[in-house]
C-alpha cells in the first residue's frame, strides 16, 4: 500500500498539477482523475481578497491516514495529496489531489472521497479576507 501513496505534503511552495499527475502517472491504470482547489475571489455572496492556510504540526500523519484507507481499494494503482499553507493569492492552487486506478469509475469516486477526507479530517484552517476588511477563520476540520 505504502507503494501506492506516491506523494503527500503539506508546502508552503506552489503546487504544481504536472508534479501529481507524474506522481501517480502508472501504466496498470486505465483511468486517473485529479482535483485542483484554488482559491476563490468570494465566499457566501461577500469578496475576498487572499487567504491563507495553517496546518496543524500532525496534519500530514492525518493525510497519511485519509491516504491509506484510500489505498486499501486494490484497483486503486497510484494516489497523491499536496496542500498549500501560507499566503495564498486568488487563483492559487489551494489542493491538488490525484488518484489512477484501473478504472475510471475507481478513480473518478477514489478521487472525490479523497477531497473530501481530506477537508474533513485533516487539521488545516483557512484564514479569509474580505475586500471591506473584515476576515474569517474556516476549520476544515
């Protein structure tokens, strides 16, 4: 399984969709999906200027733990998770996520479990500021 999980972490660098797609690029899977949040330019009708993201120091043994129980599937052949902290900028890539398996029904439902996993579980909070000054914190967790 461990062979499966192909890249995981939690940067305070750019993401990069070419680095996750090679990550989990495998020719035993017939079907890969990925899944790239970026930040947005409003939340609940009010805009938003830039965010920025805190991790918790056990953040990535939670990823690892959302990781694995994806995994356990055996058709699922590949999966990978980066997640930004820091000062993120409107249009910057929040999450990346990444799953190939040998089919495309594994990987398109793989991939959508391990979003959401992911923004249930793992502690990472968005911090949110709003074009009028005020600002918000959001637990994904």
């Amino acid at each position: 399984m461990t062979e499966t999980i192909r890249l995981l972490d939690i940067r305070d660098t750019a993401l990069s969709s070419d680095e996750v797609l090679a990550a989990i690029a495998d020719p035993s899977a017939g079907g890969t999906a990925l899944f790239i949040g970026t930040v947005r330019n409003h939340d609940h009708d009010r805009p938003v200027d830039e965010l920025g993201y805190e991790a918790h120091p056990d953040a990535l043994k939670h990823l690892r733990e959302v990781a694995e129980r994806i995994c356990a599937d055996p058709a699922v052949t590949a999966l990978a998770a980066v997640h930004r902290i820091g000062a993120l900028t409107i249009g910057d890539a929040a999450v990346i996520v990444g799953v190939a398996a040998a089919h495309r029904e594994v990987a398109f439902a793989a991939c959508r479990r391990l979003i959401d996993d992911l923004k249930a579980e793992v502690p990472i909070w968005k911090h949110q500021h709003f074009t009028d000054g005020a600002s918000e914190w959001v637990g994904t967790c």
